[in-house]
C-alpha cells in the first residue's frame, strides 16, 4: 500500500494498492476526500500496516 495526498488537486487522498512497492505488476486504488476519511478507511480495512518512508 502506498499513499498519495493529492489535496493540492482533488483535496484527497490516493491509497495505491501494488504486489510489490519497488516494481508493481499489479494492484488497484481508491480515493478518499480528506485526512478523515482517509482515518476511517485505514480503520475500516483492518489491515495490518507497517509503515516504512
């Protein structure tokens, strides 16, 4: 999973989901339209995250 705010352009978020960071082949994305929303997906999703810069 990658994250990109993109509050200059659409005011949101972008939750790029990839098979692999370094060299995706594959994946999806959704979009959410502020840093609340944004929470509220990450909690909804009961993911597991490791988060790495």
């Amino acid at each position: 999973m990658k994250l990109h705010d993109d509050s200059n352009a659409t005011g949101g978020y972008y939750i790029f989901l990839v098979n692999d960071l370094s060299a995706p082949t594959d994946g999806g994305d959704y979009w959410v339209e502020d840093i609340a929303a944004l929470e509220s997906f990450v909690e909804s999703s009961q993911w597991e995250i490791e988060w790495v810069e």
